[in-house]
C-alpha cells in the first residue's frame, strides 16, 4: 500500500472522526471485501463472517471519537476485526467442538484461480491441496491462526500484527515459528 493511500484513510477517518458519514462509506467500501475475508480465514463460515464485518464496522462508528492517526488505519481496523474474531472464538469454543470443518467449508466463498489452463485432474488435485492447507490453519490455535492469517494473506508487517494483537514484535515472531512448525509437521506429506 501507497504511502498516499495510508494518508488518505488516515484522513478518510479523521473525517468520520469529525462526523462526515461519506468518508464512513468510501472506508467501508475500500475495506469490507478484506475484513470478511479475514474474518472468513478466522471463523470459516462466510454469513458469521459478514455479521462479525458489521460488528467491526460499527465498532469503527463508535470509536471515531477516539481514533487517532497513530498507526496505518488498516493496524487499527485489523485490531478491531480480529479481537471481533477471537471474542466469537472464544465465547463459541464448545460449539465448535461439534462442527464439521467439511460442513463449514462448503460455505467457502469462491476463490479466484489464475486462468493457466490446468486439466480437471489438476484442479481437483489443487482444490484438495488448498482445503487440506486450510484446515490445517483452522486447527492452530485461535491467536496462531490469527496471526498467520495476518502475516501470509493480508500480508501485515511483523510491527504491525504485534499493534493489532496488542503484545510485542518478538512474541508475534513467536507465535509465527509455532504456528508454522505446526503446519510444517501437519503438512509434511505434502512436500513429497
């Protein structure tokens, strides 16, 4: 992202700080897309994913009075979105328990594929690669996920996940090494 473009939603927000309902809009506009997808890496299931965006979103209206352009508005957002996510995983722990991840896959939004041309036998080998990938990450824990959520598809600096996770640059390199050794050793048999 553009330095212009982290100025802009800094002053985008300033603006909703002061009351302009419009510049509300064009930030929700310009974010929702990525915040429902967070939230959909994070809670695999795509309408709680939209109900948990309208709940950042509205948590963004009520803190205007309060933000300042301290950090990348998109640090404060991702902070919001994923104390959102981690209070619904925590608050729904045992009900997670009984749900099937095969179940809630299905509810996938449809991914965008690169058109190379690839054979049926290819896609499905594909499609099955990135769902075993996926439920890999659905099976780290909550803070883990969040973080290589962060790291690898929103693609947020280490300084700027320690801000939204509230702790420190080294814990999130640590929390990372964890999470990926996990996913080294859960994955192994792809490497093959």
């Amino acid at each position: 992202m553009s330095a212009h473009a982290i100025e802009l939603d800094a002053r985008l927000m300033m603006l909703v700080r002061g009351g302009d309902a419009a510049s509300l809009e064009v930030l929700l506009e310009k974010y929702r897309g990525p915040v429902v997808h967070y939230l959909y890496r994070m809670v695999q299931n795509t309408a709680i994913a939209e109900e948990l965006a309208q709940e950042v979103f509205l948590r963004v209206y009520r803190s205007r009075g309060t933000y300042e352009p301290t950090a990348r508005f998109t640090t404060w957002l991702f902070r919001i979105a994923t104390h959102v996510a981690l209070n619904w995983i925590r608050d729904r722990r045992h009900d997670r328990l009984n749900d099937s991840l095969d179940e809630q896959s299905q509810d996938a939004p449809p991914r965008m594929v690169r058109d190379y041309n690839p054979n049926a036998e290819q896609l499905l080998l594909a499609d099955a690669r990135a769902q075993e990938i996926r439920d890999a990450i659905c099976e780290l824990p909550a803070r883990q996920r969040a973080v290589v959520l962060m790291h690898k598809y929103e693609e947020l600096e280490y300084t700027q996940i320690a801000e939204v996770m509230g702790t420190s640059t080294q814990a999130v390199k640590s929390l990372l090494f964890r999470a990926y050794s996990q996913l080294r050793s859960s994955l192994a048999h792809m490497a093959a």
